[in-house]
C-alpha cells in the first residue's frame, strides 16, 4: 500500500515504489528461508477479480441442463487456489486457472443460493469448484468453515479489495494483518483504501497489537499486527 493507505492508485508504478512490489511478492509466494507465509488460497472480491482476473460473463448458455443441488468440488487435491466471491454469479472465467506474477491456482468460485442453475452450469462445463454460502450475501463464517472442513485449508490469505477487508476484519475473522508500505503517494481522491467500511453497518474501532517492523531495501517497511479481537 501507498504511505497514505491506498492499495490501487498510480503510485504503484512510481520507481520508488518498485521494489515494494517485488518485496510483496517475494513474501506472499516465494519461500526461500521457510519463513514466508504459507496459504492454501487466496481471497478476493468480485470487483477485484474482475479488475485483474477475469471479466464479466457476457451470456449462459440457453441448454436447460439440471444442475445438482449443493457444492460442487471435482477436484479437492489442488496445491492452491484462487478464492472468488461471487454472489451472484458473474465472473466469466476462460478456464479453472488463473495467475499472478506467474504463480498459478485453481480457481474456486464462493456463490450464494440465488445463483442462477445457468451460472452452476457454466462453472461446471468449466470444472470450476463452487461452494455455496448464505442466501443473497456470502456468509463468511460458513465459508471459512467449508474451506476448512471440505479443502482442509487452514491458512488463507486475504487480498482484498477494501470492503472485502473490512467485512472480514471488523467480524473478527482475520488473525494477521501485514503491510507491505511502499515509499510513495499519488494524492488521487478515487483510489481504495486497504479497508473500506462504505457498506458496512459495522463500524464498531478494531484495535491492532504489533507483532513486528521489518526494514527492506529501498525504503520498503514491512509491518505486522494481530487483530485484537476482544471488542468485536
């Protein structure tokens, strides 16, 4: 994130903040010392996805084929996946992978119960795994608790956008908190925050207790909170 707390924004493509990127990518993907973070997936929001993932579904197909109830998880052997929430089903997939800076997932599509058989079908033609969670909004307690039980995930790395942070934070289903803070502003006015609570109900203050400060080269700070908790 930029010094002033925006995620997007063109001060990513200033050269101060160059390093910053390859230091955010390092720690979330590689692991050379045994010491980086490891996580079975990582979660992102449909506006997200659709930014830098994928693009919206233009069209379904018309054949009315029937659509077995509940999950659907083909393949539950995949070293990582692509989390995707998608709540009405939206996100038109080429393929069930995806990448970023050249590290490959699976991807796995969270949906709730209003999406439509036609959607359900399309994932399935695509052999994209979808959990079903909550009626018209993504239950996230019932999410983590799919992923664990039925994909055995038991760290899962949280990407954002902004109010998809806030959502998961402000429920107290965050443990960690790390900020990678890269030696730049824009001053942009459009940007998002790393947390955005703009339809949120919940707007109870979250405390933070330091866990660590690492320095890197270029100006690049690494920072670690847990989430204090008690209070949510």
């Amino acid at each position: 994130m930029s010094i002033d707390g925006q995620i997007t924004g063109p001060f990513g493509k200033a050269p101060a903040a160059k390093n910053s990127g390859e230091v955010f990518n390092e720690l979330n993907f590689d692991d050379k010392d045994g010491e980086n973070f490891h996580f079975q997936g990582w979660l992102y929001g449909s506006k997200t996805s659709l930014s830098y993932f994928t693009h919206e579904i233009s069209s379904l197909s018309e054949n009315n084929v029937p659509v077995p109830s509940g999950d659907f998880l083909p393949d539950q052997n995949a070293n990582r996946y692509y989390i995707a929430l998608d709540r009405t089903g939206k996100l038109g997939w080429e393929s069930n992978l995806t990448a970023y800076n050249g590290h490959s997932a699976n991807v796995l599509e969270v949906i709730t119960e209003q999406v439509s058989n036609k959607y359900k079908a399309f994932l399935r033609e695509k052999n994209i795994p979808y959990i079903i969670c909550g009626t018209t909004e993504i239950d996230l307690e019932l999410m983590l608790s799919k992923l664990y039980s039925k994909l055995k995930m038991t760290h899962v790395m949280l990407g954002g956008g902004g109010i998809l942070n806030w959502s998961f934070v402000s429920a107290g289903l965050c443990d960690e908190v790390n900020f990678v803070i890269a030696p730049a502003i824009d001053g942009t006015t459009d940007s998002t925050p790393v947390f955005n609570g703009a339809f949120s109900k919940n707007h109870q203050p979250v405390g933070f207790k330091l866990k660590s400060i690492e320095v890197y080269e270029k100006n690049t700070i690494l920072v670690k909170y847990l989430v204090v908790k008690e209070n949510i």
